[in-house]
C-alpha cells in the first residue's frame, strides 16, 4: 500500500518491520534510534552503580547473576532473546528496532559498568540513581520514537493485550510485578531506586515520547496518550 500521509507527531505508526525500513526519513531514524539505545544502556549501568535499586526487569536481570556466572550485560541480552520467544505464539514480528534492543542494551550496560566505578558516597549514589532514571526515560522515548519496532519486553506486553483483550495497564503491572517478585525472590537488588523508577518512568516518557516521535508517512497508526 502507497503511504499517502503523514501520521501526526503525537502518534506512532503501526507499520510491520518492512514498512518501518521504508517509512522515510531513516537517517535520522537510524541515529536516533542507535543514541536511544546506548543512552539506555548507560542509563541502567548507573542505576546499578547507584546500588539504590532497580527497574522491575532489571531486578529479575541482577538476581539472574547470583546464580549463573555471567555479566549483567551478557544476562540481558540472552533474557531478550528467551523473551522474543514468547512472541511466536503471539504473531509478532521483530523489527531492527527489537533486534538492536535485543543486543545493543546489555553490551553498553557492561561498559559502563567497566568503566564506571561504584560510589562509597550516598549522595553521589543518589545522583547516580536518579540520572538513570531521567536518562532511561529519555533515552527510551528516543528509540521507540524512531519507529523501528518495540523492545522485545514491549513486544510482549503489546503482543499480549492484542491477543487477550486486557488493558496495557493490567498487562504491564502484571507482568512487572511478576518479574519483580521472581527477581526479588532470587536476590535481585530493589530499593529506593525502585520505587522511584515505577512512580517516574511513566510521566517522564509521557511528556517526552510525543517530542521525539519521527512523524512517518503511514495510513494506518494508533496514538500515544
């Protein structure tokens, strides 16, 4: 189908991977979408520096690693992958957004914690925690702005209430607090930072999604609210 007008800057285009490679403007897409996924990475690479606790998923990621002798890093990239898994069942496909996600996350999280010592102080602990907050929001809303595909925990949640019928919002809290629980449950770190995280995540993507959303050329979209 021949594109033939331009989705509004506060919406996402609901576009399969092919058509999100032939949306236009990739260039700035393909930037963006490369610096919002570094972002990320460092962004969780402070927080858990910060040692004031984590994002629900990275609790799960950090109690992962007291039971199997690998890095951060090397844990998140290979949960993205059991994660796409589940999006067989589901009918989804990734797009190079997923992929990169997938990837590119767990490699410059164990960067930055190879290059980023751990602070004695609190203060700077608490500086630590809160700029992987802001940080992780922005970055965030840059990748999905880009319009290459959801991540693969996204993906899932999307995926699932497609084909359920549920709310985003019972599908999410659900499967966060799930993974929180199991990651809490294997010594995951969950703290201050935590709460944080849950309680700002949502208004800061919020406000900053609709700025850093790439209008795209697209008949079919859905709106961000």
């Amino acid at each position: 189908m021949t594109a033939t007008s331009e989705a509004p800057p506060r919406q996402l285009a609901a576009l399969n991977p092919i058509q999100q490679l032939k949306a236009g403007h990739l260039p700035r897409r393909l930037v963006q979408l490369y610096v919002g996924l570094t972002l990320y990475g460092a962004s969780m690479g402070l927080m858990i520096q910060g040692n004031l606790g984590l994002d629900p998923w990275d609790v799960f990621h950090s109690g992962i690693t007291k039971h199997i002798p690998l890095s951060f890093g090397t844990i998140v990239i290979a949960m993205s992958f059991v994660v796409l898994l589940a999006w067989i069942p589901l009918r989804q496909w990734p797009g190079l957004g997923t992929i990169s996600n997938a990837i590119v996350i767990g490699l410059v999280t164990d960067l930055t914690l190879a290059t980023v010592d751990r602070p004695d102080e609190l203060w700077l602990r608490i500086v630590f925690m809160l700029a992987g907050v802001v940080v992780n929001a922005l970055a965030g809303a840059l990748y999905i702005g880009a319009q290459f595909g959801p991540g693969p925990r996204d993906g899932l949640m999307t995926g699932l209430v497609r084909r359920t019928g549920l709310s985003v919002r019972l599908v999410r809290t659900t499967i966060e607090v799930t993974v929180l629980a199991v990651g809490f449950l294997l010594g995951g770190v969950i703290g201050i930072g935590t709460v944080v995280y849950a309680l700002s995540i949502g208004p800061l993507v919020h406000f900053l999604l609709p700025i850093l959303t790439v209008r795209l050329k697209s008949r079919s979209s859905h709106t961000m609210g």
